[in-house]
C-alpha cells in the first residue's frame, strides 16, 4: 500500500471513531445570581402541620429569600446575601435560630453560628454567644475584622458587642413554644425529633461568581452547658469555595461533626467530579450509618442548588431572576413559581 493511501485509510478510521463518541454536554448556563436557603430539617409532614402553620412557614421563607436577593439584585455579595436571609429567620421565632431559639437543661440560651466566602475561603464562626441579638452579624465581624475564625462564650459576645453588633438580653430569644418544649424534655427525659433538630442557613452566588455559605442554630432542646454542635464549625455544617460548592447544613450535629458533612460533600464534588446531589446523598449516607439524619443545601460553581436530606422534610426555598421556590415536605421543589 502507498503512504499517502495508508494515510488516507488512518484519517479515516481516526475520523470514524471520533464520529463514534458522543458529543461532549454543553456547559451549563450560569444564572446571574442565586440564593437558596434552608430552615431546618426533621419530621415534617402534612399530617403534623396545620394549614395555617404551613402558610406562616412558608411566607417566613418568602422573607427571608427575599432579603438576599434584594442583596444580589443590586450587584451585591453572597456574603451579604447569606447574611441578610439568616437575619431575616434568626429574627423570626418559627425558627430555632436568634429570637425563638431553644433553651439549655439550665433554662438560658447559647447561640451558634458560622459564614464563610468562597473567594478566599475566609470564615467566621461564634460559639455559645448568649447576648449577640444576631449570631450571624457575629460570625460576620469575626471573619471581617479578626485575624481569627471562631469566638465562644463570653469572649464571643464582648467581641462583637466592641464591634458594633447589637446585643440584648438573654430573655430576648425565650418564646413559650420553647419553654414548654424545655420543660417537657426535663419532665420525660427524652427528647423527640424536633428537640434535636433546627438551623438556619444559605448560599448563594452573586453576579461576580463568588459563592457563599453561612448557618445559625440555637441548638438542642436541653442541650448541657456548653455543648456545641455542627453549625458554627466550618466543614461540619458550612463550606464554601468558588468555582466547586457550598453549603450549609441541618440535623444532629454530633454525626455531621463526625463526617464533617460541608467539606466532605465540596471534596467529593472537587476531587471525583460528582455533582452536588450525588455528593451530598453519599454524605448524608454517612450520617445515617452511624445514626443520625438532616439535610443540607448545596450550590455548585454554575449556581445550581441541590436539597437533599434522609428526614421527612426540610423547610427550603431557592430564588432567582426567575423568581422563588419553597417548599417543606417531601422531594424537593420543582421549577416555577412557588411550587411544592
């Protein structure tokens, strides 16, 4: 065979195969901001929620995506964002997180909370805060103007009280929903789902690609002194980093400390390629193997959201340019306008 024949017949055969191959998917559309956000995760169901109850959490939802996205509107950051809606349901008593926050066994409240940038992985986080009215505004100060990630206790509180942050007193955040579910819990010696469940938190992406993530919680229904769960430790319950993921996560926090569920999910996406649910479903696999259970929401680089959780439901919504999405029981919502 002649070499200009010998190649013709390789070309050939070279362009046959890659005709063969499947054509590689598009990159997917980046909207020009994001925000989604969670307000706990436990057994919600239709048949223990009144109609009404299901309304008011789902117009406390509304608020609250609202907030951030009045941030990210205006060309702001997702730090901003993340930090506007959790205000927004820290300030809301429906929510286990600020005003309407549960109690410890010693009848007070300690406060937990954590933020973090994607840009450059800067991160705060408060600890057992017990006067910051927003534990969250906290977290924020510790990451913009200390040289440090977290605060606890006494120290955290005067922290942020010397940098502006709005104090009040600990009987601020007391509701009767929780002082009766305090006393209940020292009655029975048992807590039952609710009692161990119930965060705040969002993530978002702005116009400039940044992502962010930020949680609060008051914590576990007589929870000892001093106890500290998932939500103000960066990689348990709040991860972000640009151009992979973030999140921010609800449940029992002992077993996502143990799995360190935010970071486990942003390196499973980062360094084998899976997409966010998959990712969040294998670490909340973990969770469940060694007992625990709760959900988390999750956005990837491009700005997709993923609501994935092993409970009944998850309080949730997510907005955009297109508008909002919320929703408490079952799968997640589905695109539109206020679907369920």
């Amino acid at each position: 065979m002649r070499l200009p024949a010998l190649l013709a017949g390789l070309l050939g055969l070279t362009l046959a195969a890659c005709a063969s191959q499947p054509a590689p998917e598009p990159e997917p559309v980046r909207p020009e901001w994001r925000l989604a956000i969670h307000g706990g995760a436990g057994v919600i169901t239709p048949e223990n929620m009144s109609a009404e109850g299901e309304a008011a959490y789902r117009e406390a939802l509304q608020r609250a995506l609202g907030a951030g996205a009045e941030v990210l509107r205006r060309g702001g950051s997702a730090v901003d964002a993340v930090q506007a809606s959790v205000v927004v349901m820290e300030d809301d008593p429906l929510f286990n997180a600020g005003k309407g926050a549960v109690m410890t066994a010693a009848r007070r409240h300690e406060l937990d909370a954590s933020i973090m940038s994607g840009a450059r992985r800067n991160a705060g986080a408060v600890a057992g805060v017990t006067s910051v009215r927003n534990p969250i505004s906290a977290a924020r100060v510790v990451m913009d103007e200390s040289e440090h990630v977290m605060f606890s206790g006494r120290g955290a509180d005067e922290f942020a009280r010397t940098h502006g942050v709005a104090t009040v007193a600990n009987s601020y955040f007391t509701t009767q929903r929780r002082r009766e579910a305090l006393e209940r819990v020292l009655r029975e010696r048992t807590r039952d789902d609710a009692d161990r469940h119930g965060t705040v938190g969002a993530v978002a992406l702005d116009r400039n690609g940044h992502l962010a993530a930020a949680t609060s919680t008051g914590g576990m229904t007589a929870k000892a002194a001093g106890r500290i769960g998932d939500s103000p430790l960066i990689g348990a319950a709040t991860y972000a980093e640009d151009d992979v993921c973030a999140v921010s996560a609800t449940g029992h926090g002992e077993y996502f400390i143990r799995v360190g569920v935010a970071k486990t999910i942003c390196e499973r996406v980062k360094h084998l390629g899976e997409g966010i649910e998959a990712a969040s479903a294998a670490a909340l696999d973990e969770v469940a193997a060694l007992g625990g259970d709760g959900g988390v929401v999750v956005m990837d680089g491009y700005g997709r959201v993923g609501f994935v959780f092993n409970s009944s439901g998850m309080y949730r919504g997510e907005i955009d340019a297109s508008g909002a999405r919320t929703a408490i029981f079952g799968k997640p919502p589905a695109a539109g306008p206020n679907s369920e």
